[in-house]
C-alpha cells in the first residue's frame, strides 16, 4: 500500500490542530479588509455597472485568502520540517516523489479551500453574493490553490531560514496577488497596466473565479482557465523535477 | 540469501569535502555489526546513502539485495534508521508519530505492533502526550520505534546512546539485543566503544571515508598485543619503569607492557628497588585500545 493517504491526512491534520492560526487568523484579516475597503469606496465605484463595490470585492477577498493560505501551508511545513530535522521521517519512507507532491500539494488546496470557504460564510449575512456559475468556482478556486501549494513548495524545498520564505511571499506573491485585481476591476486602470496585467496569471485566477459569482468577468473564464491549467502545468513540472533530483533534499 | 547490507566502492563528495573515498562492505544477515570511527569519518554520510538521504557519486548500495536507487521502494522498506539528531514533529502525540510513520510506509491497521513496540520501549504511558512535552530520553525512545514501526529486517542506529541515561541504554540493549535475536540484522555506530565491544560481532572501522579495519571483534581485539599492569606501590615507581608509563592516575601507575613475559621483568624491577606492591591488577586490552592503535596505523 501507498503512504501517500497517510502524508495527506498528517498534512491536513498539522494545519487543522492549529486552526486559529490557520483559519481563524486569515478570515479576520479579510474580514477586516471587507468592511474597511467596502466603507471607504461604497458609492464611489461600480462595477459592471450593477455590481456594488462591496460585492465585486467579496470574492477577490475570498481568492486572495484562498491564495496566501495554500502558498502558507506548503512552504511553511517544509521549510520548519527541513529546519527542524523532521523532514527525514518522510524522506526515509519508500514514497514516490509525485506521492510526495500530490500529498503537499492536495493539503495545501485543502487549506486554501477550508479558509476561502470560511470568509466567504463569514461576509455572507454582510454582503449580498450571488452564486451564478458555481462550478466555474470550484475549478477556479480548486486550479489557484493547487498552484500556489505548488509555488508553496517550490518556495519550502528551496529556502534554507523560514525568512527566505518570507521574501519569497512578500516580494513575488503578494504583489501579484495585489496587482491582480482583488480590490479593483483592471478595466479602471489605464490602457498600459491594464496590458500589463494579462501577464499575470494571478489575474486570471482571480477573474475566473469572479465570473462564477457574477456571470461576467473581464476575460473570457474558458481563456482564464486554460491559462491557469497551464500555469498550474509549469509549477508542477518544476516542482516535480525539483523533488526527482532530490534538489536541496536529498544529498 | 542476500546480504543485508551490501556496498561496493562507494563514493561520496560534498564540496570540498570527500565524505567517502571508496567504501566496500558487506553485512550479513542476522549479524550485530558496529560501525566505528572517529568524528568525520564517514559513518552517518554511509548511512545515509543506504537509506536514500544522500546519493552516492560512484558505486552502488543494496540492502537485502535491493539497490537503494533502482529498487528504492523495496530497499527503503527493508530499513530502519534511528538517525543521530533528536528530532520530531511538535504537531503531533507518541500514538500519532507511530501511527503517521507506519502509514508512509503503506502499513496500516498496525495498532497492535504499535502498542508492542511502545510497550518495550516503556512509552505506553505517554502515547497521548505531545512530542514537544517530553524528555530528551523519551524522544530518543520514540525515534527508535519509529525505526521499527514497519518491522523493517535491518535497523541502523547511529549513535543512538548519545547523551542518554544509563538506565535508558540498558533498556535499550536489551531491546535491540532482542529484536537482533528475533532475526533483525543491527549496524549500530557509537562512540562508546565498550558498547561495540560488548554487542558487535563484527566491526568496520572508518577513518577520513575509508574501511582501515573489518573484522570480528575478537580478532580485532587479538591485534593488540600490549596488555596494561596496573600497581599500586608503597613508594616511588622504579625510574627504569617510567618510560612505561601509560595514563597512570594519582592512586596508581599503569604500565604498557609488550606481552606477559614483561611482567616478570617489570615486577623483579620493582623488588629491587625495594618498594612493595599494595595492589595489582593486569589487564586486557579492550577496543579502545584497538581503536587507537588502527587509527594511528592507518
């Protein structure tokens, strides 16, 4: 029998027995984005002219939780399991190193998943959400969250001091998740950075996943999704060729 | 049969550092095997190379017949190692450790073994309580049943006895000296050679990546020739005798002998000089002494 069931439910479980750190602590802070955000601009900006500001952010809010938290689970695990030492309760196993990759990659959607769930339920009595193409949603928030598990791991196997991974999320993931759209439709932006956000594949993510909420989205969500794929299509091959050379893992 | 460790010129290179400079060693099955060697020499580099932390440069690992690159999955099931470092997952209980480490393995509903392997360890009464919550000697405890959560045929301990209580090494040999009983093939390094020497069948003794010795204890052992007399005088130790001198304490004086027939001559000195000989011991050489007198040959 595989030991990949047993790698997932460990890593579903380390995230879970500190799930006010985990959860709890990313859903108050978008929260605390929502209700600042949403005060300040409400009335002053409407989107696809009959979207309220407070409702086109709620699932920008929802995807950069979803975002921040599956790039978090992976990295971190790895990067405190190397530090630590434990990593070699998991290298000594007879695992494949794609078991190894789904395992990481799979907890790290499902937290991602678990807390972008968790603010949406929380804005809810809040905000006046429809839910229009729910399974554009799912695919979304399922191909974003594996991506940045991926990144996630890229990141943890690479660095050496949990700082690196700091600056790995501070100076690449945040600003592209920012840049992205989670606060703003990039047709309010001028003609060059609306140009330059086509490459951001954060933007895709976010819009696609917007389109299941509102029927309407910037791009066409079939172009956002195959963008993503293949996205999600790099990593994976980066990160797969990372784990099969034993890169910075194996001696 | 397979041999259940087999390694043929391996070579290892980290840097500047040459680890391994062409190891070649064969452990049977069933032996109690020790691996010797001052700090740098190579042991936990080996180590590793057998349970696939580490990748060889040159030559070729097996165990129990599987080679540890190709046929990982076999190789790696056929292993146990307690490594070096105390190391363990804050996240989790002794139960859930046990239970987690067995399952990457592919063994499941392995309560039962769980329980045993708990039970020799005397870890039952800490099944629930947190990693981080217990002593140095309890995690020490917990990485050896890890090792042997999956009944692995050979278990490696490198230094497993390092900074552990006499009482717990005692519960520890014994334990070993068990499942090795049981058919478990053991290679165990440390530092205590009176552990090697009392537990070992055979002995690989490593120095800057290379094998200077493989034998059985016992011949090693007969490889040193010098023995040690060990007096206490009523007065000053003949000045012919000084020269002889070896590690001599404030009580008593120990004197490096060639073979028996110095003894003779040593103690006819002593007469003449007049003194008086309050206690005498003569002793054998153990493995320390053969330990130093390989490493400074090679």
């Amino acid at each position: 029998m595989s030991g990949f069931p047993t790698l997932l439910y460990k890593e579903v479980l380390r995230f879970w027995k500190v799930s006010t750190q985990t959860i709890g602590a990313p859903v108050l802070t978008a929260v605390l984005f929502l209700f600042i955000f949403s005060h300040v601009m409400e009335g002053r900006i409407r989107i696809y002219d009959a979207v309220p500001y407070a409702a086109f952010l709620v699932p920008g809010l929802v995807m950069m939780s979803v975002l921040q938290n599956a790039f978090a689970n992976s990295s971190s695990s790895l990067v405190q399991s190397k530090m630590t030492g434990n990593i070699i309760f998991v290298l000594l196993p007879p695992l494949a190193y794609w078991e190894f990759f789904a395992a990481y990659v799979l907890a790290a959607a499902a937290r991602g998943m678990v807390v972008g769930a968790a603010v949406l339920l929380v804005t809810l009595p809040f905000v006046e959400i429809e839910f229009r193409r729910p399974l554009w949603i799912i695919a979304f928030a399922f191909s974003a969250s594996a991506v940045l598990g991926s990144l996630g791991m890229i990141a943890g196997i690479w660095a050496e001091k949990i700082d690196q991974v700091a600056a790995f999320q501070n100076f690449f993931i945040m600003p592209l998740t920012f840049l992205s759209g989670v606060f703003y439709s990039i047709h309010s932006l001028p003609a060059f950075w609306q140009g330059i956000s086509h490459f951001n594949p954060f933007f895709y993510m976010i819009d696609g996943f917007r389109y299941g909420f509102f029927g309407v989205s910037d791009v066409n969500p079939f172009r956002s999704l195959a963008v993503v794929t293949a996205f999600l299509g790099v990593v994976s091959a980066i990160t797969l060729t990372m784990l099969k050379s034993g890169y910075r893992l194996r001696h | 049969m397979p041999a259940a460790i087999e390694v043929r010129d391996v070579h290892k290179r980290f840097g500047e550092l040459q680890a391994l400079s062409g190891i070649d060693l064969e452990i049977r099955q069933g032996e109690f095997f020790g691996l010797l060697g001052p700090n740098g020499a190579g042991k936990t580099t080996l180590i590793s190379v057998l349970a696939g932390l580490a990748r060889a440069d040159r030559g070729s690992a097996r165990v129990m017949g599987h080679d540890v690159r190709a046929d990982y999955r076999a190789a790696r099931r056929s292993l146990g190692v307690v490594p070096q470092e105390l190391v363990f997952d804050p996240f989790f209980t002794v139960r859930e450790t046990l239970r987690f480490q067995s399952g990457y393995f592919g063994v499941r509903d392995n309560g039962a073994w769980i329980e045993e392997v708990m039970r020799h360890l005397d870890l039952a009464s800490k099944a629930e309580v947190n990693m981080r919550a217990l002593s140095g000697g309890m995690k020490r405890r917990v990485l050896v049943a890890q090792a042997l959560v999956h009944k692995p045929p050979v278990i490696v301990l490198d230094e497993p006895t390092a900074g552990v209580d006499v009482e717990l090494r005692q519960a520890l040999w014994q334990f070993i000296r068990r499942l090795n009983r049981d058919g478990h093939t053991i290679v165990l390094t440390t530092h205590y050679l009176e552990e090697a020497e009392a537990l070992c069948e055979r002995i690989a003794m490593l120095k800057q990546g290379r094998v200077v010795a493989l034998d059985s204890t016992a011949n090693l052992l007969k490889r040193v020739h010098h023995l040690f007399l060990r007096l206490r005088l009523s007065g000053e130790l003949p000045g012919e005798l000084r020269p002889l001198e070896h590690g001599s304490t404030a009580e008593a004086h120990i004197l490096r002998l060639k073979g028996f027939e110095d003894v003779e001559q040593a103690l006819a000195c002593i007469r003449k000089a007049g003194c008086r000989i309050e206690e005498m011991e003569l002793m054998q050489p153990d493995l320390e002494d053969a330990f130093v007198d390989v490493m400074q040959r090679s």
